[in-house]
C-alpha cells in the first residue's frame, strides 16, 4: 500500500537543522508551493510568504503571544512579550516613550559614539580582531547597561544575567525545565536598587513612575525583555552588516564611495538576514492562512528570514544590493503592535559602529569563513578581520 502524500511535502520533510544552518534554498522552496506550511520538526505552521507574515504580525486577536507555552514568559514573567491588547499597551508604554527617534538621537548619540571609538582604539593596535566578541556584543551591553540604569551592575554582569536567561528559555524549547532563578533573583534586586536610588536617567525609574503602575515583577520582566532585543538582536545586527559588506567589495565600495548608502546598506542587510529569524505567535480561533487550515491553539512561526526573501516583493531576493529601491519594506523588526521600538537605537548603534570601523580600521576585511547560524537568532558564531595600519 502506497502511503498517502503528505499535504505540505516540503515542511513535513524540513528539519530544524536545516533551518538552523543555510535555510534559504528550503524557505525559498516552501515559499512558493507551501507559504504556509506544517512543519512537524517545529510543532508547528510555518508563513514564509511577505504578505501573509505582515497579516499575520499586525492580527494580534487572531494570531497572539498571549499563551502559557510561550518560553520567555516561563522564564522572566509575564511582559509586554507575551501580552496583547490593553494590557501589552500597559506594559510597553512606559519602556517605549523613551526610544522614540529625537529622543533616542538626544539621549543615545554621544554614548554611542565614545562606546564605538573605546572599542575601536582597544583594538586598533593588533592589526586584527573577533569582531563578534571584541567589539559588537560589548557595544550592545553596554548600550542596554546605559539605557536600563542599573547602579550597581557592569556589562559584564548584565550579560550574565542574559545568557542565563537565553540558556533557560533554549531548554525550555527543547523540552526542559529552563530554571533561570538566581539570574532573576539578581536583576530583581538591582532594578530594586535603582528604583530605590530614582536616578532620573533611569529607564526603570521612568518606567516604575508612570501612570501606567508597573509594579516591580513587572518592571524586572520588561528589563529582562530589554536585554533579549537589546543585546542579541543588535549584535547580530552589526555583526550580519560587516559580514555582508565585506564579503561583496563591489557593494562595498559604493559606500565608500558615497557614505549616504551606508544607511541603505544598512536595511538590505537586515533584509538579506535578519539577526531576528522568526517571531512566533498561536491561533486564537480556526483560521484559514494562505491554503492552509489553521486549528485553535496552533502554533504560528512567522520566518522572518523566508519572507524577507519574497521575490513577489523583493525581485533578484538573494542578491546583496545596497541600491535596492524598497529594502526598507522587510520585517526584520516585525511589524504590528510588537514591532520592536527599539529599532530606532538599533539603527544607530549599527550604523555608528559601521561607520568607526569603515574609516578607522584601513583594509578592513574578513579572515577566513562565517556564515550566520541559528533557528530563532541569526549570526556568525564569529567573525575574524584584519586590517593594514
């Protein structure tokens, strides 16, 4: 007997480490016979078509993160990341007012500035560098030391608290109970020093004195939410930039040429790879998506990095082109009520650090391979370069 042809071939034979190493030839296959696709090594429907991603990220009552299975609030609480509707709002607001953009170019430039030429000066003399570890993800933890602060915690500490947090909630989607307990009760104490300390530069003090009344659980979720989208995300944000600049010199060399294309470069190479690769959210009612049957309940695994790559909106999608007339339509900072309000900083902490490393380091160029790795977060697991001078 003939066994029955799965309905979605492609995602019933995918696998999560397909998806986790080069996914773009399995994303592009799906995209355009399963845009919408049951993938069983995900537990779950997988949308790699543009518009139906943007659907989905922008009906938060059809399509919500508001689910006891959702990982991050197993580990850090209940936050603006596992809530929707009024109460998301409650959450947000008072962490987002400060990262609109005059007040994100006020508060955040000059930091930035001094954080990228320390970086670059410590490094300057050995001729070469880990780009990922020496400068990227220092930049990102001290940028979120700043905006959160914390009195009495250094970056150093911050990233501990993170990485035992990232740890927790990779064990819980593999199966695991993902304790994370002595980090929580670590960044609880110091955001309860800070709110005690009222240092009016404190994103924490603002946040605990908001109409909106956070209390402090909920204060200490959101800044643990803060440490997740600040630090990972834009370290490989400016990590995936480097890599793309450096690996195509003839793109590279129109920056040079003309450093208004930096931004642009910027925004294609959150298209070609976002650090972000997938955002996920599950089905509140029956829900028919593309040709797909979505039950109540399902899990919905939007593929940021899938449909970044729509040839139905990006033509020539696999191509590095900082000339791209309409880069600035991917999603890499999702979209709809949890598009990343961060996003902002992000930008110009990237381009900032884009821009030290393009004049200050001469013949900046890669050393050996790196190719962005990881299912949820997408990067270089390292990045080495070289410079004359």
């Amino acid at each position: 007997m003939i066994s029955p042809v799965p309905p979605f071939p492609i995602g019933a034979t995918t696998t999560a480490g397909e998806l986790s190493g080069d996914p773009h030839a399995v994303l592009a296959r799906m995209r355009a016979t399963e845009p919408v696709s049951w993938v069983g090594a995900l537990e779950g429907w997988l949308v790699t078509g543009h518009d139906l991603a943007l659907g989905v990220m922008r009906d938060a009552e059809t399509f919500t993160v508001d689910d006891p299975r959702f990982s991050t609030a197993q580990v850090i609480g209940v936050s603006m990341l596992s809530l929707d509707g009024a109460v998301h709002a409650r959450h947000r607001e008072p962490f987002a007012r400060p990262f609109r953009p005059a007040q994100t170019r006020a508060r955040f430039t000059a930091f930035v500035e001094a954080e990228v030429d320390r970086l670059i000066t410590a490094m300057r003399p050995a001729g070469a560098a880990e780009l990922r570890g020496d400068f990227a993800g220092p930049l990102a933890v001290a940028v979120v030391a700043e905006a959160l602060g914390l009195p009495d915690a250094d970056a150093r500490t911050i990233r501990s608290w993170y990485d035992a947090f990232v740890a927790a909630i990779s064990d819980i989607t593999a199966g695991g109970r993902g304790e994370a307990g002595a980090a929580h009760g670590r960044l609880r104490a110091a955001v309860e020093s800070a709110i005690a300390a009222g240092q009016d530069s404190s994103l924490l003090v603002t946040a605990a004195g908001q109409e909106e009344g956070l209390t402090t659980a909920e204060v200490v979720a959101n800044a643990a939410v803060l440490m997740f989208g600040g630090i990972d995300t834009t370290e490989g944000m400016i990590v995936n930039a480097v890599l793309h600049l450096l690996s195509h010199p003839g793109e590279l060399a129109l920056v040079r040429a003309d450093p208004v294309l930096l931004d642009a470069a910027i925004e294609e190479s959150l298209r070609l790879e976002p650090s972000a690769a997938v955002v996920d959210r599950y089905a509140t009612r029956d829900v028919g998506l593309g040709t797909a049957t979505i039950r109540k309940g399902d899990l919905v695994r939007v593929s940021i990095t899938g449909a970044n790559r729509d040839p139905a909106v990006f033509p020539d999608p696999d191509r590095f082109d900082v000339r791209r007339p309409n880069s600035s339509r991917h999603l890499a900072f999702a979209h709809g009520p949890h598009f990343c309000f961060g996003a902002h900083l992000a930008r110009l902490e990237t381009r900032t650090a884009l821009r030290g490393l393009l004049d200050r380091l001469p013949g900046l160029r890669l050393e050996g391979l790196a190719e962005p790795l990881g299912l949820v977060f997408r990067k270089p697991a390292e990045l080495q370069v070289r410079w004359t001078g």
